[in-house]
C-alpha cells in the first residue's frame, strides 16, 4: 500500500468526492481519499426508497445524537450522517436545493464573504449540474451531477399543488430559479430513477485513474504535525492502524460534525475544551466546535385508506410487490420515490423580503426520520424554519475520533 501522496481527502461525502475527483483531473497530482464507511454502492442506496431503511438505522449511516435540549424538554435531536461514499448524498431525500439568492448576497454584501455573491456562485452551481429538463439561464445541462424530475407519478402530487393553489400560494416548476417563492414538486439527483450521488457524480467515473487512491473502511484517528504543520494522518483501514504522508496538504471533508472533532482530537482547538481531555495543544482556536446551526423542523402527520401514500399494510404489501417489478422492468414507481416529494418556499408574514420557512410534503407517515412506525398509510408536512437564531456547539467526550462528540443545538 502505498504511504505517501500530495494530497490526503478526509471523508468520502459530498465536498470529499468533488475535492477528490476534481483535483486528480491533474495528472500530475497524487491523490488519496479516505472513507470510514462502505463503498458507497448497493440496492438500497441506489433505489431511492431504499432511504427509509438508511435512514433510522445505522446501515451507511452514522446516526448521531445531541444532547438534550431544552426548547425540547429534554429530547434528544437526531442527525443522520452518511457513512459511505457520497456521505449523506448516499442516504439522504435527493431533494435538489442551492438556498435563495439573498442569502449569498448577504454572506458577500453584509458579512465580508467576497466573492460569494450570488452572481459569484451561480456559474459554479450552473458548471456542476447536468438538469435534464431546465434550460435557461439559471440551470447547467452539461455538469456532472443529474438532476431530475421525479419518475414515482404519484397522485398525490397534483392533489398537493391543488392544496397550495386553493390556500393562495402560486406554483412553481423550479426552485432554483429567479424566484424561489412558492409551491411545486421538488428536482431530485437521481438519473433513470437511481439515486445519483456526490460519489456518483464526482468520483465513480474516475477510479480508474492511477493517481487516485481511494481506501474506504478507512477512520481517521488524528491529524499529525510536525510544529504546526499537517504532515500525514493516522488512519485505521479495515481495522489496520498506519500512517499515511501527505506531500502537499491534508484537506478535511468531514461535514459539520466530525471535521471540528477530528480538529479537536489532533489538538486543534480551544486550548480548555482539549486539555479537559488530556490533548496536547498544537494550535489554540477557539472557534472550532462553535457556531453549530441547525433547522428546527416540525412535522404534521395525517391517516389516509389512500394506497397512493407508503405505509404498512396487507394491502400495501401487496401494492409494494407490483411496485417491484415496475420498477425492475421500468425505472418507475413508487420506489423511485424520494418520499418528500412536493415542497415550498413560503413568508410566515407579508412584510418579510424572503421566504423563512420551507415545507417538505411526504408521502409517507414519518415520524422522528421514520424511527417511530405506524400502522396504516398516511402522508406529513414538515415545516423547517430556514434561518434559525439558535447557536450550539460541538465539544469532545473523549479523546479519541471512537467516540461520538457532544452534539448541542442550541435548542
């Protein structure tokens, strides 16, 4: 195995696949991506169903915790992470959303972040979008990433629009277009009704290049410095501890969480929050771990005898069987579904510039990421609130990547 590269990628997720993929379009560059999870393929990440066995359990899933939080009295929230290659592009609802145009004009304008306007950014997100049926100024058709209408022809989806229309919100066709306002049915990364992940986008078609290597199965212990340079990291792959040498730089993709505990746990961080755990101090920054942001999000669940919805039932086994080999033989159906299939983009009041809240319209009864079960069919609504004014934290509870960090929301 080889021990020494240019560049040493963090984590298989979305960001770790680009990264990867993009740099080792450089021939001349030595590139090696490491992954803690599996290698990203199987039926029930490429089937987009196949979400709701991901999802609550720990199959490619890391399946964190917070802490309890007191706006929750007491609960715990739950925050999935994907543990594969793609990251949580693997596991998660394929729901295709770049965020509204004020709010990188405000990141630019108001809060020193130049060169990430939305005028800034739109020709990045245009260059890594392949949109099957949007042209026009606002969309790509040539980029690596597949985005797609959804194939699952649900009824529901129009009965969801007529629901919008009557409450007196308009209908859009595209979220990600001049005006994100409204209510309609969301684009999805899949392509002929599979799930189409960072990995698939970024990284699959170029594992055969001789400058890639990529090791999944593959944690992460800790960053190694020489004074306070990253030099190399040591890595258990399939249960082997080594190290492994980086010529150029080490470059984490961790996602939120385990990217500032990996920071932590190498002994880069608050110099108090380490030494509470006996790290020595390579670098005091306190700001790692700090600033943690999350969405609350509020479901309405609702009964239906409706078959058209997925649930548990005799009738809808039998339905889920027909499903089946539609999908075997078609690419169609339910089981392309991504469950939450409508959406919206609404102002809680008039006054407001933007929209402040989403909703994500299911198809489905879930409850608590489908780890609550019920019997019967029904669909849900999921309210998130878009910019919320909570601030947490992610702090260590130990002194190693083994063990889970404390997750606080800030709730």
């Amino acid at each position: 195995m080889k021990t020494e590269h240019d560049y040493i990628v963090v984590g298989g997720g979305s960001g770790g696949c680009a990264m990867a993929g993009r740099l080792s379009e450089d021939s001349a560059l030595d590139v090696c991506l490491l992954e803690a999870g599996g290698d990203g393929t199987g039926n029930l990440i490429n089937i987009p169903s196949g979400a709701v066995a991901m999802l609550p359990t720990k199959i490619n899933n890391w399946a964190f915790e917070t802490t309890p939080q007191p706006g929750l009295n007491g609960r715990k929230g739950y925050q999935p992470r994907g543990k594969a290659l793609g990251g949580s592009s693997a596991i998660n609802a394929m729901v295709y959303i770049r965020g509204t145009a004020s709010d990188y004009d405000r990141w630019a304008n108001e809060e020193g972040c130049s060169g990430w306007s939305y005028k800034d950014v739109l020709p990045y997100f245009k260059l890594s979008e392949c949109n099957e049926r949007i042209r026009d100024a606002y969309h790509g058709n040539s980029g690596p990433l597949n985005v797609a209408d959804l194939r699952s022809d649900n009824p529901f989806q129009q009965i969801y629009l007529e629901a919008g229309k009557q409450a007196g919100f308009k209908i859009t066709d595209d979220f990600n277009g001049a005006d994100q306002e409204g209510v309609g049915i969301y684009q999805v990364t899949q392509k002929n009704g599979e799930r189409f992940s960072a990995a698939r986008a970024y990284l699959f078609p170029h594992m055969h290049r001789k400058n890639l290597t990529v090791h999944t199965k593959a944690m992460v212990q800790r960053v190694l410095f020489e004074g306070k340079r990253a030099v190399g990291v040591e890595v258990s792959i399939n249960g082997q501890v080594t190290v492994l040498k980086a010529r150029k730089e080490i470059i984490l993709t961790a996602g939120a969480i385990q990217t500032p505990q990996l920071l932590m746990v190498s002994g880069v961080g608050d110099s108090s929050e380490l030494a509470r755990h006996d790290i020595d101090v390579v670098h005091h920054l306190p700001g790692v771990g700090k600033n943690l942001q999350d969405h609350p999000d509020f479901i309405f669940g609702y009964s239906t005898k409706s078959l058209d919805t997925l649930g548990l039932s005799i009738r809808g086994g039998i339905r889920l069987l027909r499903e089946i080999f539609r999908y075997r033989k078609h690419r169609r159906g339910a089981l392309t579904s991504n469950f939450a299939e409508g959406g919206a983009f609404l102002k809680t009041s008039p006054e407001l510039k933007d929209p402040n809240v989403q909703l994500h319209f299911v198809v489905a009864m879930v409850d608590d990421h489908a780890r609550k079960m019920h019997m019967g069919h029904g669909f849900s609504c999921h309210v998130c609130l878009l910019r919320p004014r909570s601030r947490g934290s992610l702090t260590l509870q130990g002194n190693t990547m083994d063990t889970p960090p404390l997750i606080d929301i800030g709730f």
